[in-house]
C-alpha cells in the first residue's frame, strides 16, 4: 500500500477494518463532544462498527511511524462523485504535532484526487471551536450557517458550513 503521507513522525494510509476498534478508543476520549455520532444514536462500539459499514464511504488513517499508535483519521461520510464529499476529522486527544497539518491537507488531496472532487466540505457544531480552528488553519472557507442541523440532546443544533475547493488546496 502506498503512503499517502510519510514524515519522521506520522504516516497515512487508508483505513482497515482493523483500525475501526482503535478509532472507537480516539472517539470514546471525547464522550459526549461527540455530537456527530450523538445524532446518529452511536453510544457503543457495535453500534459504531455499524454506522461504519452503512455510512463511511472511504477513510484513511495516522499513525506514530515509531510506535504505531493510530492519531487518528478522516472519513468521508457522504460523496457525489465528481462533485463533493462530507469529511469529519477526529484526532487523539490533546496530541500535537507540527506534521498534523501537513498530513491532514495529504489526505485532502488524497481524498480531491480519487474521487475527482471539486469540494470538501466540513459541517461543525457551533461551539466546537478547535474544529472550526482547524478548518480554517486547513485552508477551508466559513461559507454559512445550516440551521436546526442535528438534533442532538433533545435539541435541534445548528451548525456552521466550511468548504475547501481544489484549487484551494
Ligand atoms: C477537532 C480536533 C481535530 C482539533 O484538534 P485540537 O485543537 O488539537 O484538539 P485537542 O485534542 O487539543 O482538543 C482541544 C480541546 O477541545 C475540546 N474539544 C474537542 N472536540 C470538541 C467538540 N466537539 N466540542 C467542544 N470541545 C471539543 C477537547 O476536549 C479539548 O479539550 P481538553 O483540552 O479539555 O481535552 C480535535 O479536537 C478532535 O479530534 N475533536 C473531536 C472530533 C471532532 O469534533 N471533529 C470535528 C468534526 S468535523
């Protein structure tokens, strides 16, 4: 498999089934951060191994090149061939790195190339603010609010809109 993005200190590649129990324990870090998976009734490893099978269209994977500890990833959970695709990134809590960013935009392209895309685009909760600072430090453009988004908590939530063009990139 080749690498979609290889530093002294992380590696990307597509994503295994193999990975899904690991990703479940960055995802589990967060508890109740986690509106996406909220929304979607995920409380469980069953019930997220599921949601994977039905619902992620392609994904890919970091790792520590010396340990081999998974980072973190980045899916695609809706994609219109051709046109756009939805991405969600989710990252080992309180891990930093000065290659996270390099290796995120890798993906990026990754993604922009094999699917041909014209847009990424980013949904993020409003009041998720690291999201919306990685997105901007991506490169990514606040295009607007979609209200009454997700209900999450016995509430209907709005959420911010980023997307990111090829050219962009
Ligand atoms: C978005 C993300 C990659 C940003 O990276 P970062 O700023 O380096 O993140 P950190 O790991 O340092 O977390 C920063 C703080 O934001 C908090 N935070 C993370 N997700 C949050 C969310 N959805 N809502 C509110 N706060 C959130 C973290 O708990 C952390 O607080 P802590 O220091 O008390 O643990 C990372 O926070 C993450 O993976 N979050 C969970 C997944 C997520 O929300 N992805 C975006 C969906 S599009």
């Amino acid at each position: 498999m080749t690498d979609i993005f290889k530093s002294s200190t992380i590696g990307v590649n597509e994503a295994t089934p193999k990975d899904l129990k690991e990703l479940w324990g960055i995802i589990d870090e967060y508890g109740k951060l986690m509106s996406f998976f909220l929304s979607n009734n995920i409380y469980s490893y069953d019930d997220f191994c599921d949601m994977w099978n039905e619902r992620i269209v392609d994904a890919i994977i970091g790792r520590d090149i010396k340990t081999g500890i998974l980072l973190g990833c980045g899916y695609l959970h809706q994609l219109l061939p051709g046109h756009y695709a939805t991405i969600n990134v989710i990252k080992r809590r309180r891990y930093q790195s000065p290659e996270i960013i390099p290796a995120i935009l890798a993906g990026l392209k990754y993604f922009f190339e094999k699917h041909d895309l014209v847009k990424i685009v980013a949904t993020i909760r409003e009041g998720n603010v690291p999201s919306s600072k990685l997105a901007k430090e991506l490169g990514f453009t606040f295009d607007g609010i979609l209200r009454h988004h997700m209900f999450i908590d016995g509430k209907w939530r709005d959420f911010k809109i980023y997307t990111i063009l090829r050219e962009e990139l």
